[in-house]
C-alpha cells in the first residue's frame, strides 16, 4: 500500500512537470490525487459543451473520460502513434470492460496516419469497445490497424451505438470478426460509411463489418480488399439476424469457405436492396444480395428503376453534379455510387501539437495514474 501510495504521488509530480512545461492551458482538467490538470483545450465534456480536440495527444486522452463528449477542431496527425508504447501503437479508447459511452463528432475532419500493432489484444480500434455511444462525421486515413479478436477501424465492437457519416480508408488485421469500420456490430447501427483499402482475418471478415449480429447497416459501400479463410464478405463477413440495406461492395474478395461477393455468411438477415460488382470481387455468389456486372454498377438505373433484379424501393440518389440533398450520387456510367458529404478533403489546416517529447509522458502518465486509481 505504501508503495502504491509512492508511486501515485511520484507519477502525480512528473505529471505537473510535464503538463505546465507544455503550457496547457484549457477549462476542463483531470484531478489526480487532488491536484488540477488542464488537458483539452476547450469545453467541458458535456453534450452542450464537448471537450474540442485538436491533437493527437488529446484524442489519447479520451480514454480517461469514457462517458464525455467530444468534437474535433482540426485534422489530427497521427504518424507519429507508430513510435507509441514500444512501437504497439495508440492504445484503443475503451475496452469490454469500460466501453466508451460518450460521442465523438469528427465535424469532417480526418486523423491521419493512426498506428495500432496489438495483435495479442480483443476489442482494437480508434474505440476498442463503444457501448450506446456515438461515432459521427470522421475520417481516418493511411490507418494501420491490427489486433487478434473483434477489430476495426473505427471500432472494435459496437454494441447498441451508432457510426454515421464516417470512412476509414487503410490496413485492418486481427484474426476473427474483423472489419474494415467496425470489428462487431451488436444491435448498432451504422449508416452513411464507406471503406476503402484492406482488411484481412481468418473468419467473419468484411470489407465494412466482420460479424452483424441483429446489427443495422444502411447506406454504407465498400471497395476494400477482404481476406480470410472462413465466412469473407465484400461488406459482411458474418450477418446474424442484422439488417443490411441500400449497400454495396466492389473491393477483391479472397477465402475458402462461405465466402461472398457482398455476405460471407447468412443466419436469418434481412437484405434488401444491396448489390456486389461480381467482376471486381472475384465473386460470383453471395448468400445475399444480387451480383452485378461492373458495368450495371455503375449505372444509375440499376438504384432507381424497381424493374432492375434486387431493387424493391429506389435509393435516394442523383446523377454527379445534379444532386441537392440525396445521400447518394453518381457520375453515370463513370463511377459506383458515392456518398455524398464523405468526399476527400485535401486541405491540411492541421496546427502542430505539443512536441512528442514534452507531452506525451503527460498522457500516459493521465492515464496510468487513471488506471491505479479504477484497479
């Protein structure tokens, strides 16, 4: 206990040291044996008021107020997470255990360049586990994501949450329930998001989602690559029970066993118009959806004329350039179907940080001391 004791106040010391030679300055702060830290630079974590982000230090630093509410205010660099905790990388904002319930709105902002090598972990991600939380408006770029069980670019697991408006576009490896955006999907809901890149696993791998258990996906495509050995889908790996509507996949899918152009694998879901480009996949069957040619997907005709095979109701899309409100768009015999408002922003208004010298130390020692606290 005196050793503990030492310990904290010890950490405590080098923590103030750290933060005010960084010159932090903010109106919310983290009280650590009873002494004041500032650590955002604005707000005060509620939803009227969110904690604002502006580096990839604060965004860490999520993890000690799992139940707040967020927003960026800028595009995050995230290169440097590769030199991270012996080179694992970022470590994921929540767990099983203390899932994040708060919100995180990216306000079209990216992060970029987020690492994560922690292939002996569960539940990896941006967000290793999001619980009745909300992830909405964000974009992650040149990613790097890799865990065992349950990963994903946004998400590990998401259980009755919400992904809306988001992409990744990167690398995501584990081994079982691995996805492009989300690891699982547990009766949450995901719309309006798109991945683009690779994911790779052993089973119930999906370009968008690894495993959808009772889970909805609406509005959402993937062109990611998808390899796995068992129950592979160009957007689903593994659909149980879940609701998946007006989607698509066009990235190469490879497998053994119940693999799939769109769906891997298929218990009792409900799929409605959604397709696969059966030429790009290397696919030819799915255990749902309807496969079409490269040349019918990229027709509108093929989302708005209910005589088209696998369309009942048509989606809400207009031709590029014509649009004035639809989710979707498309240059018409040109391109798949595009999201609209998930379009690429090249602009980089991105303000540097603290350095990784001087910060750093203050964020894992935040959340070290976090954790003695909790256990």
């Amino acid at each position: 206990m005196k050793t503990k004791k030492w310990m904290i106040g010890f950490l405590v010391i080098l923590l103030v040291m750290s933060v005010f030679t960084a010159g932090v300055s903010s109106g919310r702060s983290f009280e650590p044996g009873g002494v004041e830290l500032d650590l955002f630079e604005s707000g005060e974590g509620s939803r009227d008021d969110p904690y604002m982000i502006d580096d990839v230090y604060q965004l860490q630093l999520m993890g000690i107020y799992e139940d707040a509410h967020y927003e960026l205010e800028d595009n995050i660099e995230a290169e440097e997470t590769r030199e991270w905790y012996d080179r694992r990388g970022f470590e994921p904002v929540g767990d099983d255990d203390h899932p994040f319930t708060g919100s995180l709105d990216g306000n079209g902002y990216e992060i970029r360049g987020l690492y994560i090598h922690r292939s002996d972990t569960d539940h990896v991600g941006l967000f290793g586990a999001i619980e009745r939380g909300s992830i909405e408006n964000l974009g992650l770029v040149n990613a790097d994501i890799t865990g065992d069980e349950r990963v994903g670019g946004i998400t590990g697991s998401l259980e009755r949450g919400s992904v809306e408006n988001s992409f990744v576009k990167g690398e995501v490896n584990g081994d079982e329930s691995v996805g492009g955006l989300v690891g699982e999907n547990d009766d949450g809901r995901i719309s309006k998001c798109f991945t683009d890149g690779e994911v790779n696993g052993d089973k119930s791998v999906g370009g968008l989602v690894g495993e959808n258990d009772e889970g909805t996906v609406k509005n959402s495509y993937s062109t990611a690559e998808a390899r796995g050995e068992e129950e592979v889908g160009g957007l689903i790996g593994t659909n149980d029970e879940g609701t998946v509507e007006n989607t698509y996949a066009a990235g190469a899918i490879w497998g053994d066993d119940d693999v799939g152009g769109l769906i891997g694998e298929d218990e009792d879901g409900r799929i409605r118009n959604s397709f696969w480009d059966a030429e790009t996949t290397g696919q030819i069957s799915s255990d749902g959806g309807t496969g079409k040619s490269t040349e019918e997907m990229q027709s509108i005709e093929t989302y708005t004329d209910t005589e088209t095979t696998g369309l009942d109701q048509p989606w809400d899309i207009a031709r590029g350039g014509e649009w004035s409100g639809e989710i979707w768009y498309i240059y018409d015999e040109e391109d798949y179907p595009r999201l609209r408002g998930l379009e690429e922003d090249d602009d980089d208004n991105g303000i540097p940080g603290f350095s990784f010298l001087i910060f750093l130390p203050a964020v894992i020692l935040a959340l070290a001391i976090y954790r003695m606290k909790k256990g």
